[in-house]
C-alpha cells in the first residue's frame, strides 16, 4: 500500500470526510466554549467521544502506565488526533473494500 493509497484512503474518501469533518465540528464546538464560556465544564469529552472506541482503549492502557494519574494536555491532544486519523483509515479502508475498489476487482452492478 502506497502513501497515497493510505491519504486517500483517510481523507479523500467521502465516509471518512464526513467524519473527519464531524470531528472538526466538535473540537471547533469545545475550543469555542472553552474560550467563550465562563465555565466550559465536560465540554472536551465530545471530540473524544467521537473517536471513542480507540481512544478509550488508548486512555486505558495510557492511564495504567501512568498509575491512573491525568495525561499531559499535549499527550491527551495527540492520542486524540491520532485516534482519529486511524478510524478514518479504518473508516476508508471498509467503505473502499465493501466497493470492491481495493483489489482492482470490477463492481457488481
């Protein structure tokens, strides 16, 4: 698999798109509050939440490394971020293989 099989795969690919573009939206949402909010409270579990399945297992195995202790902000930004940019791959990857685009065979029409 080529670099750009694996770009296109994560980002040109229109599910991944659109979830990439959920996620934007959410981390545009919790920045927003959190600058313009007296007290932004819970407002960053959105963005997590929708890299969830990865990134609770990336939290779990990081949080029993640390002895249970809270991440550094740029640690939990980066696991984050690349939580996300592998469930795109993923994402990408089902939806070209489900087309049958991956192993060049021809579509069922």
């Amino acid at each position: 698999m080529t670099a750009r099989t694996l770009v296109r795969l994560t980002f040109a690919n229109p599910a991944s798109a659109i979830y990439l573009g959920l996620v934007g939206a959410a981390v545009a949402f919790a920045t927003a509050v959190t600058l313009f909010a007296p007290d932004p409270g819970f407002v960053w579990v959105l963005p997590a939440l929708c890299a969830f399945p990865l990134f609770l297992c990336v939290t779990l195995i990081h949080g029993a490394a640390l002895g249970g202790g809270p991440p550094a902000t740029w640690l939990f930004i980066t696991e984050l971020v690349l939580c996300v940019l592998a469930q795109s791959l993923a994402l990408g990857t089902i939806v070209e293989a489900s087309r049958g685009r991956l192993r060049g065979r021809p579509r069922a029409n």
